[in-house]
C-alpha cells in the first residue's frame, strides 16, 4: 500500500509540474482576433529578399525563417501587410547594422496592414542612435497584431514602436535590451537613446477608435533599457505579469501622458524589483492619466480610476513572474521550438524540471513526433496490466488505454483526434511508472 501510494504523489507532482507551464498558443488580451497566415502549410525562407517577397505576396501565408538574415542598407521591409505568419525556427535571427535614416530599421507595417503574426525572432539592431523613425520594428497603421516570443536587441531609434492607426495589439512573452554600447551624435539630440518602446508618437497621434489598445503579457525589459517601457499617450494599455530589470541608473518603466483622448494603464501581477523609477508623468501630452497596479511587487501609486480588462488571459502569480520569465529554456524570449513543418511547442523549462522520468522498464515510445499512430514498445518486464494514460501541458488527461501484455509487443495508439501539440504520455506496469513526452503534429 506504501508504494502505490508513493506512486501516486509522483504522478500528482508530475502533473502539477506541467500544470505550471503558462505557454499560450493563440493571443490573448487585445490582439485576440489575430489569426496570421492561419492554417495554411508554411513556406521556409533562408534569405532577406525571400522574406521580402513572400511578406509583400497576396493571400494568406505562414512563412518560417531558417538562420540570420542580414538586412541590406535601405532594403528594410517598408510595406502594407496582411494575412501573414512570421515565425522564426529556433536560432533565427533579423539583423540590420545600418546606422542611417531612411535604411535602417528591419520591419515597418505601413498603414493598412492588418491581421498580422511574429513569432519566435530575435531583432538585432546595431545599438541606439537617435535618429526619427527607425525602430526594429514599427507598427505604424497595423490592426490586429500579435507579437509573441521575440527578442529586440539594441534598437536604433527604438526596440518596437505601436502608432499611427495601429489598434488591437498583444505582444506577449517578448524580451527587450540594449547589449550595444549607444551611439552618440544622432539629430534628436540624445547621446544615450536606449528608449525600448513607444505607443503614439505625439499627442495627437491615435487610432481611428481614439485609443491604442495594447496587452504587454508576460514581457521582459532587461539589460541596458533606460526609458520608455514603454512611453504611450492615447493609450489602453494592460501590463499583465511583466518583469522590469535594468542596471542603467535612473531608468524609467512606464512613462504616461494623457495625449488628446487621455491613457488608461492596468497594471497586473508585474513585478517592478529590479528599476527604481515605476513611473513618470508627461504633463506636456495634455489630457488625464489613470493608471492603476494590482497584486504588483514595488508598484507605483494608483492615479484615477482604471477599469480592468474584461477578455480572459493566463495570469502567473506575482511571486513566480522572474523565475518563469527569466528561464533561458522557455521564458520571455525566442525560446519557442519550431519544427520544419510549422508545429510550434514550448521548450521544456530549466527551473521545471520537465524531463523524462524514467527507470529500468525498457519501454520504447516511438515516433517522437506523431501524425496519427503513437508506438509504444513493451520488453518481457512489462508482462501483465499496462494501463497508459496521456497528459496535455495543463495536466489535463486526454486519453487512457489499459492492455494485458502477455508477450513482447508494440502497441499502437491512434491519436488523430488529439489536437496538435506536446504531450506527456505515462506508462504504468507492475507498479513501476514511466514518462515520456511526445508532440503531436
């Protein structure tokens, strides 16, 4: 009875273990309605002119980006944008070390674009310089947005920029830093420009409903950020579950001004330990600021009153924000696992411990990557009662098989209806317990 008991707490920490992975497949917050490419099968890039090409391309795509691609100078993609699926394959990467305005920058979504998804990039920039309109990446006039697991390293102008006619955005699990030293002498004036973000670029800049409506989920200001995380006016912002850590003396998280049609800020279950400096007020945008943190670790004083968000959203308790968004596996940043054919799943998290647990069951489970048919191959030790039952990353049980093995066989599970995804598969036979994970594409 001991032992079967043991068992059973392992099973239960197993999977309270996955029940803790805060990965999200679709948008949540205000960029909910963004679909992308959808569906469709992807198309894999390994240039900078094929990027081009196919972003600027008529119909829906979903297009896959394979290693570091290098932007020409004045060859930025400065283009009207719909229906597409930018997604990076682990280790991709959008450089430009163009140091001029216009030609530096990467991506600029021209007004008119809409419905647009970028995933899983790293940008790199060639470090801070203060020249106008040259950001990693701009958002100037682009409805339905969601950029999700991205990285933006050292920014000419900015990291990422939200204006123009730009609305209903979510830019989730996204780290932002300067690891450059920044470039002095650029012609508005400031010799340190490190600025991550802007929403609005002026007082009367808004979108066609009056406010930017923007979702910071789970996002991360890191290393060398000094201002703007970001800077708004005119702004519906929600700061959900965000962690502020930069060395930079005096640096400033948010920064608020009121703008023509006044700015709203929810902040929620952020943790603002590692700046000194939460917020400043911009008096000079004109209009009101109502900004309010809720369950935040060092939050500023509550100004006005800020009705919360009414959409669904995966919150992180406010005491686990660092250690999951600071995990170098599966925290903020290009930590997604991309395969070949598009199937997009969480890295296993460091802090987690998510790994096999295994022990001396000779238990074969084959392919790791599933179409329809799972095997799972029995040894002579694994005679008698072999109950399997599969797990989806919330701990969720999703399908249960019990066999009588009375010799060496393979079994074989038809999984078709599960959705696609990474799962936990346990296997249990004459008391001894197995782990394996598996993805289902």
């Amino acid at each position: 009875m001991k032992k079967k008991y043991f068992l059973l707490l392992i099973v239960f920490s197993f999977i309270n273990v996955f029940s803790q992975d805060y990965y999200v497949a679709t948008p949540q917050g205000y960029g909910a309605a963004t679909t992308g490419g959808g569906a469709v099968t992807p198309i894999t890039v390994t240039t900078w002119a094929a990027l081009r090409t196919q972003m600027q391309s008529a119909g829906s795509k979903v297009i896959l980006v394979s290693g570091v691609l290098t932007v020409p100078a004045t060859q930025q993609l400065r283009a009207i944008i719909s229906n597409k699926s930018l997604i990076g394959l682990p280790g991709a990467k959008l450089v430009s070390n163009t140091l001029a305005h216009p030609g530096g920058g990467i991506i600029y979504l021209r007004p008119g674009s809409n419905n647009v998804i970028i995933r899983n990039l790293i940008f790199e920039g060639p470090g801070a310089y203060d020249i106008d309109g040259e950001d990693l990446l701009t958002a100037d006039g682009c409805t339905n947005l969601w950029v999700d697991h991205c990285e933006f390293q050292d920014g000419l102008d900015g990291n990422f920029d939200i204006k123009g006619l730009t609305d209903n955005v979510t830019v989730s699990w996204c780290k932002f830093t300067y690891l450059k030293p920044p470039v002095p002498g650029g012609s508005g004036g400031s010799n340190d420009h490190r600025f991550s973000n802007l929403v609005g670029s002026g007082a009367n800049d808004a979108p066609a409903d009056g406010n930017f409506s923007v979702t910071f989920q789970s996002c991360l200001w890191g290393t060398g950020c000094r201002e703007r995380m970001p800077r708004a006016r005119n702004a519906q912002l929600h700061i959900l579950n965000c962690y502020y850590n930069t060395e930079v003396t005096n640096a400033r998280a948010l920064g608020l001004g009121g703008g023509i049609n006044n700015t709203t800020c929810f902040v929620q279950n952020s943790d603002f330990s590692g700046i000194s400096n939460v917020y400043t007020n911009y008096p000079g945008d004109g209009g009101t600021v109502a900004l309010a943190f809720n369950n935040c670790i060092n939050g500023a004083t509550n100004i006005g009153t800020v009705t919360p968000p009414t959409y669904t959203t995966t919150i992180i308790p406010v005491n686990e924000v660092i250690t999951n968004l600071t995990d170098a596996t599966c925290g903020a940043g290009a930590t997604l696992n991309v395969t070949a054919t598009g199937v997009i799943t969480p890295n296993e998290c460091t802090f987690l411990g998510i790994a096999d647990i295994e022990n001396e069951n000779n238990i074969r489970l084959y392919p790791s990557l599933v179409k329809d048919i799972l095997n799972i191959e029995l040894s002579e030790s694994n005679f008698g009662k072999t109950e399997i039952t599969i797990y989806n990353l919330n701990g969720q049980e999703v399908f249960n098989y019990t066999e009588n093995s009375t010799s060496n066989e393979i079994l074989q599970l038809n999984l078709e209806k599960l959705a696609k995804g990474m799962y936990v598969c346990k296997i249990e036979s004459n008391e001894k317990i197995v782990f394996k994970k598996f993805i289902k594409h």
